[in-house]
C-alpha cells in the first residue's frame, strides 16, 4: 500500500474477521479477540467479531510521494484530453480587493472554529484556510461557464501558493460535446486576472504542465471532476449526452 514512500505510516482499520480465515487458524494465537460462535456448512466454528489490521500507507510529503502524485493525475488528465474534444489550460489569479476580502474571512473562520487568528497559523494552514475562502468561488465560476455555454465540461484545479502564499488556481478544462469560448472562461472569472489557452492537439505533453505544480510541495491540493481520468467516468458522461 506504501508504494515507495520514503516514511510510510501505519493506519488502524477495524474490521470483522472472516469464517474462511478464523477455520485457517489464523486466529488462534489471539487472546485478546471475541468471539462469535455459530454453525456452517462444515459445521460449528468460531468467528472472531472484529479484528483491527495495521496497514503501511504513503506519508503522501515525502518526494517520491509527490512524484507519485503527479504520475498518477498526469495519466489520468491525459486520458482526458484524449477523451475530449478540445481541452483549455488555465489560470486563475486573486486581485489585491479580492485577497484582503478572503484574507478577513478566513481570519474569521479561524478564530470562530479554532479560537486563533490567521496569522499565528503556519505558512501551510493560512494558504489552506485562505484557499477554502476562495473554493466556492471557483464553483460559481464553473457554474456560469457551464450555463453560459451549455457545454459539458470535465476539470482538473490544482491550488498552489504564490511566493507570498497567497494561492492562485491552474486548471485544464475538458470540453464533451458543445465548445466554450475563449472569452467566455475569462470573462466569468470577477475575481481578478485569468488566461486560458488550447491545448494543441495530440499535444498531450502541455499537461504536465499543470501537473507538474501538483509535485512541487505537499502543500498543492488538488479538486477534479468525479471519476477523472477514469473509464467509469466517460462511460457515465456518454451515457447523459
Ligand atoms: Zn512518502
């Protein structure tokens, strides 16, 4: 489960043992578990009521992690863009009105839920809190990008801090079916600079360069579309249209 992971961690998962696994004897040793008694097929057993197994994870910081990362939503943006029709690479940028306003209400949500103010908090939980401000208004400017153009669209955002941890959105926009126009992705965006260009065809390269920010520290998060990158995903989409 912990791949190549440099400092992999151990997670608890609670879960009820199997009748297959307790008649292996794989149980035997354990005197701290319960026991369920009951009759099978093969006739009276005892099953073990819940069991807690240890799983190694990714510590999902270290380098090889966040390569692993990028590997991974880079194939699966890939297939995207295969998928699609034409696909739009994007930035989103705050104007300076904009950060203050979401500077303030990040402030308030941190010392209404934590009882601290944004500036105690470390550089990665104030570019966090900060970003959770601004969600929402990606949301909406997805929304009016869809109703403006009536197009089906898939996306990958990626949130990355500027130098002054203020954080600013790349995106890669899928287009399925109906076509969106240049002006309209810019001119939905109220909430400061934006830029969007195509990505030339069979050119599926372009897309690490969204990508590639998602490798640059533990600190980018990522938001996509359900199912990206994955078959299920385009089969439901071809299903709707
Ligand atoms: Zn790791």
């Amino acid at each position: 489960m912990h791949g190549d992971c440099l400092s992999p961690v151990d997670r608890a998962l609670r879960g009820v043992g199997s009748v297959a696994l307790a008649r292996l004897g794989q149980w035997q040793d354990d005197d701290d578990l319960d026991y369920v008694e009951g009759h099978g097929m093969l006739g009276d057993f005892k099953e073990p009521a819940t069991r807690t197994v240890y799983v190694r994870v990714r510590c999902r910081k270290c380098a090889r992690c966040l390569a692993h990362k990028r590997r991974l939503w880079t194939a699966r943006a890939m297939d995207e863009v295969r998928w699609s029709m034409r696909t739009w690479f994007g930035t989103l940028t705050v104007s300076p009105e904009r950060r203050f306003q979401a500077t303030m209400l990040a402030d308030k949500r941190v010392s209404n839920t934590r009882c601290e103010s944004l500036s105690s908090l470390s550089s990665v939980e104030r570019t966090r809190a900060i970003a959770r401000e601004l969600q929402p208004e990606v949301t909406r400017w997805m929304k009016r990008v869809r109703k403006a153009s009536r197009a089906q669209l898939r996306y990958l955002l990626v949130c990355e801090p500027h130098k002054d941890e203020f954080p600013h959105f790349h995106l890669l926009l899928h287009e399925r079916g109906q076509p969106v126009a240049k002006r309209t992705l810019e001119e939905k965006w109220s909430y400061g600079f934006s830029n969007f260009r195509l990505v030339p065809a069979g050119e599926v390269a372009h897309v690490g360069y969204v990508c590639k920010y998602i490798s640059k520290s533990a600190m980018t998060r990522v938001r996509a579309s359900r199912r990206y990158g994955q078959p299920a995903g385009l089969i439901r989409n071809a299903a709707k249209q």
